[in-house]
C-alpha cells in the first residue's frame, strides 16, 4: 500500500460510522470504486477473502448434495415476464442489451448497430434462466431431487452504491432446486438456512437472528423467504443471506414438469437461496476498530505475520535467519485441517511502520523479532482483537504448540464479543410510544414486538422511521400487537437497515 498519512487516519466509529466504512476499506486495501460508476476494483487483499468465504461455502454445500453449474448472464426478457411478480420487483434493477454490435459514426466514433430481436437482461438472478434449463433436464421423479448451485457475477442498477454493499455489479452465490414434494423443498431451505447460519457463526465468527421476511419484503415470487439478520456496530440491520422456498410459482412459469409414479405429470416444488460480496461488508462492520480491519482467524488470508526488527546491519543476519527458521516451522503447525497461513514481511521499511500496515489488513497475529528476541527465545507476540500496543512474550517452543488453540481463542472472542453487543442492543417493547421513542432516538438497535401484520401501518413506519421488518421470528406465547390491539403469536424485529 502507499497512503498517504492522511488516508491513514481513520475517523472514530462513535463520530461518523459511514466514514469510517469507507476509509477503512481503503486503508486495509481491500478494494476501490472502479471508472464505471457503482462498481468496484476487489484487490488481492479483498479477494482474498471472497475465496476464503467461497471455498468453505462450497465444501459446505457438496457435502450436502449440490453441484455447482454455471448459467448465462444475459437473460432473454420473455423469460422474466413469465413470473409477474418476479419481473416486477426487478424491473427498476435491470440492465438492459438492446444491440448486438457497434460500427462507425458518422460523424467519427462508434454507435449501436443492430437491433436484437429481443432485448436481454443482464442477470439481476437466474431463476426464469435456470428454470429453462431445469425444464429441459426434468422428466421424471428420479430425476428429482435436483440440487444446483452457481457461483457469478450480477448486475443490479443501484442508485446509492457503497463498496461491498450496494454496487452495480457484486459475486455472489446462488442455489437452485427442484423437489417432487413441497415438504422436501420446504425442508431443503430451511436447511439451507441452517448451513448458512452455522458458516456466519462458526466461520465469519458474525451471530444471526433469524427468521421469515413479512409480505413486502419478500423475494419477488417466492412463497416464504427466510433470512439472517446481522447486527452492525451502529445498531443497524444488515441482511446476509436468504433462502426461498418458491413453492410451484417458477416451475409453472418455466414449465419445469416431472411424470410422477403414478405416471401423472406434476409441476417441481423449487427453491432458491444465496448470499454476496456483502458478507465483506459485513465482517468489516461487525468485527473491525477505530484503528483498521478485525479478521477472524478462520477466514483470514494470512494467519501470522513475522516482522523482522533489524536497526543495524550487524543484527540483520542474525535475525533473518532466525525468522525464516521460524516461519519454516510455523508452517508446519495446522490450524483447522490445513497448514498454517503465515507470512514472512521482508519488505523495505520501518519495522513499525509494517506492523501497522499489518495491524490495519487486520492479520491475527503479529510476531516481532529483534535480537533480544533472538537472544532469549522469547518472542514478541500481538493479537489483532486487542489493543495494538498489548503484547505478550512468548517462548518459541510453547508458541508453535498452542497457536492453533490461541487462534481458536481469538476466533470465539470475536463471536462473543459481537454476540454481546446484539444482545444488548436489542429490546423487546410492548407499546406504541416506546416503539417511537426508541427509533427516535440516537442509539439505534433491534426490537422485538408483537406483530398482527398489518401491511398499511407497516409502510407508515417505514417512511415515519426509516425502519422495516427485518424478519418476522418463530410462533412463540400469544400477545397482543400494539399497532392494531389484535392478538398474535408472533414478535417481529424492527430495525433500521443497509
């Protein structure tokens, strides 16, 4: 990275958290808004981990069953006006080809040239796409189940774009399948849910609430959709993945029959499911500092740092040779199945200055080797989770054998320290005027309250508080909703979101 000190400096989260997001995406070189408004340039360190969350996502769902295929990315308009809702909840999205080619100006340059027969989408989902494949490979129920999933690009015409949040184009994953039964399909996304719940939690290190979303946030066309919900560190709701069950709405549109054992011919029962480059934005907001990025260890490129601290050059020999005997063996340490991710910095430099490169990518941990280092096997050891300037001195024997425990240490101390802060942010109300007074005020978080849904008063607080259902949370003891004076079983979460 080459900064400037300026760029370096980081606003307090307390004092502007959307500056605060913005600068530490830059300062931790994760990614830069690219020439083409609303998208963005991901650079290695970001990338990085996009191919950390992608391998454990994938293993995940091959052992599950699915197999990854891939699916055009433009998508011929008829397809997506065959499921009306569908084409309606994307249509201020879309991307839209209108000309196969372009040819010279007159008046010098180039200009389109041909138009298509009819006009393509750049794929803002692949439902109607993958249904006319679906429609093709389906006959019978042995055909069925049916469990795919692609791993692309997509395009979403966003008026607001913000890195990792909300761009143009994102990655991301998407799932899709075909079930003989409703009841398999149901099963199959709420177990798809689960998997995704067991990754945010137990890889990313990020808690969940979730539950089903309310009418007017649905999938357009989907019969349920569920979600996990994720809570920033300014109190707001992010939305990290969700899973629909579409019932036989996209099947019918795309024409995806099966001949039964009965030899009757019967409409698949689908799903979808998926998540994004948003899972970026996320990790960065729940787990990092007024000083840089916070990674967990498990999805972190790099799991160690060793910086050499050489001031005279009669030192540096002695030092370099130690550190690279050191890195050798660390790396045959295994943390979590696999070697050790650990890197030697041999970059030009102030040694301090490197370790507050390192401290701002937001690496684990950090080892500084001097010649006192050296000379007493003792080694200077910084965990990322903690203040920059706290340390700890280390023999080098005990180090190798309890890395991976202190890893795993640092791993669950991210989880619960996120994991306290959404409990404590979130409040269960009863009335009316505790509901506005809450919203109103400058704390932000979640509440949880008893919900009769009702879609008109539910757009009032939108537009009144800036806030939406976030999910609607499992049947629980009957109360009564405030709103409306009816009984319900269910508590909803309200919040306001990205």
């Amino acid at each position: 990275m080459n900064h400037s000190s300026k760029e370096f400096s980081l606003p307090k989260r307390s004092e502007n958290y959307a500056e605060w997001y913005q600068k530490i995406i830059v300062v931790s070189d994760l990614a830069e808004h690219s020439s083409v408004r609303g998208c963005m340039v991901i650079k290695p360190w970001g990338y990085a981990l996009w191919e950390k969350i992608v391998g454990e996502l994938d293993r995940r769902l091959k052992e599950t069953g699915h197999q990854n295929a891939y699916f055009p990315l433009f998508i011929p308009l008829s397809y997506l006006e065959r499921e009306a809702t569908h084409i309606e909840g994307f249509a201020k999205e879309c991307a839209v080809v209108t000309h196969h080619r372009l040819i010279p100006g007159e008046g010098g340059g180039l200009v389109p040239d041909g138009p298509l027969e009819e006009p393509l989408i750049v794929r803002p989902t692949s439902e109607m796409i993958i249904g006319e494949s679906f429609s093709k490979w389906i006959s019978s129920y042995r055909d069925l189940p049916l469990l795919i999933n692609q791993w692309a690009n997509v395009v979403r015409w966003e008026m607001r774009p913000r890195l990792f949040l909300r761009t143009t184009e994102f990655l991301w994953q998407e799932g899709h399948t075909a079930h003989a039964h409703r009841e398999e399909a149901v099963e199959e996304t709420l177990t798809i849910l689960e998997l995704y719940r067991d990754f945010m939690e137990n890889f990313l290190a990020i808690p969940v609430i979730q539950g089903e979303k309310s009418e007017s946030e649905r999938f357009p066309g989907a019969e349920n959709t569920y979600t996990l919900e994720a809570m920033m560190q300014d109190g707001k709701a992010l939305q990290t993945c969700t899973s629909h069950f579409l019932g036989q709405n996209f099947s019918k549109a795309a024409g995806i029959t099966f001949c039964d054992h009965r030899g009757e011919t019967q409409f698949a029962w689908t799903t979808s499911w998926g998540t994004t480059t948003r899972l970026i934005g996320t990790l960065i907001m729940v787990h990092s500092d007024d000083v840089g990025l916070v990674l967990p260890p498990k999805i972190a490129a790099i799991h160690v740092v060793i910086i050499p601290f050489t001031f005279r050059e009669d030192e540096r020999e002695p030092i370099l040779s130690y550190c690279h005997a050191l890195c050798q063996k660390l790396k045959g340490v295994t943390y979590e199945g696999s070697p050790l991710l650990v890197h030697l910095d041999l970059g030009k430099g102030n040694p301090s200055e490197k370790g507050w490169s390192w401290v701002k990518k937001g690496v684990p941990i950090r080892i500084e080797v001097g010649l006192r280092e050296v000379q007493n096997q003792q080694l200077t050891v910084k965990k990322r989770h903690q203040h920059p300037k706290e340390r700890e001195l280390q023999g080098e024997e005990s180090l190798i054998h309890t890395l991976p425990q202190q890893l795993e240490e640092i791993q669950n101390a991210l989880f619960h320290r996120a994991h306290s802060f959404l409990q404590q942010r979130t409040v269960s109300l009863e009335t009316v005027s505790e509901f506005y007074q809450f919203f109103k005020g400058k704390g932000g978080g979640f509440v949880s309250i008893y919900w009769a849904n009702d879609q008109t008063i539910e757009e009032q607080l939108r537009k009144e508080l800036n806030i939406s259902i976030r999910c609607v949370l499992p049947k629980g003891e009957e109360g009564i909703c405030p709103f409306t004076q009816k009984p319900t079983t269910h508590r909803v979460i309200f919040a306001k979101s990205y």
